[in-house]
C-alpha cells in the first residue's frame, strides 16, 4: 500500500522530502514528518531521508532566521504568523537558556519563534546553525528510527 503512494513520484522523492522540510521550516504550516515515515517505512535509504529532511528543515530555518536578523515586524506576524506575545516567549527562553533553546526549534508551536528570536537577537549566526542543525538532526534520526522499528 505504502509503495502505491510513493511510486507515482519515484523521481521526485527526495526532492519532495526536501522541499516539504525547508517549507515545513519557514512561511507553511506544514509538517514532514509523515513523509518521513513513509518513505522509510517504504525502504527509501534512511539515511538518504535523514539527511535531506534535515538539510531541508535547516535551510528552512535559516530563511527565518534571516527574517528575524532584518527585524521584519511585519513579515514575521503576517506570513510567519509569529505573534509578539510567542516572540517575548522566546527571548525569555533566550536569556534563561542561552543558545542551548535552539536545539529545539523543530518544535511545533514555538520553534519558529525560537529561530526567528535567534536572528532579531543577532546571534552569531555558526552558532545559530551548530544547535539548530544538531536539534533537527536528533529529531529526523528518532524519527526514523522509530519508523523503520515499526
């Protein structure tokens, strides 16, 4: 059954998987998760789909990450719909946390909050990306695993 789903875009697969986690990380409220258990549950190469779901969701992050570095208000809560409230929210964790909040922006909800927080902060941007990458890394490695125990 799975492999029915998967066939008709064989040639775009991983392409999907990335373009579905870079977006998953930026304006869309998607969620890719349910691409990666499929594809390794339909015995795509895992670690094929780990790297490019996590490449994809970083990159994603990143983009956010620049639109909160160039303060843009107005982007983040029209397109990010990131209210000032979550942002406030993310600062605080800032403080009490330090850099250590970023592992976990792959979090629905505050993860983008957490990303953008980072950019209006000015943190330095190869820390920004050490913990964000680490963080979406550890989440699409259990992912899988759990997806390919099942």
């Amino acid at each position: 059954m799975l492999e029915q789903l998967i066939i008709p875009v064989s040639g775009y697969t991983y392409l999907s998987l990335f373009i579905t986690s870079f977006l998953a990380s930026t304006v869309l409220p998607l969620g890719s998760e349910t691409l990666v258990v499929l594809l390794i549950r339909s015995d795509h190469n895992f670690y094929a789909v780990v790297l490019l779901a996590t490449l994809g969701n970083y990159l994603g992050a990143c983009t956010t990450y620049y639109i909160g570095l160039k303060g843009r208000s107005g982007i983040i809560e029209r397109y990010l719909s990131i209210s000032a409230k979550e942002l406030e929210k993310a600062d605080r964790w800032f403080t009490r946390y330090g850099a250590y909040i970023l592992l976990f922006t792959w979090m629905p909800l505050v993860g983008d909050a957490i990303t953008v927080s980072g950019g209006l902060l000015k943190l330095d941007f190869r820390i920004f990306s050490i913990y964000v990458f680490i963080g979406k890394f550890a989440r699409y490695l259990a992912l899988a695993y759990i997806a390919a125990s099942i």
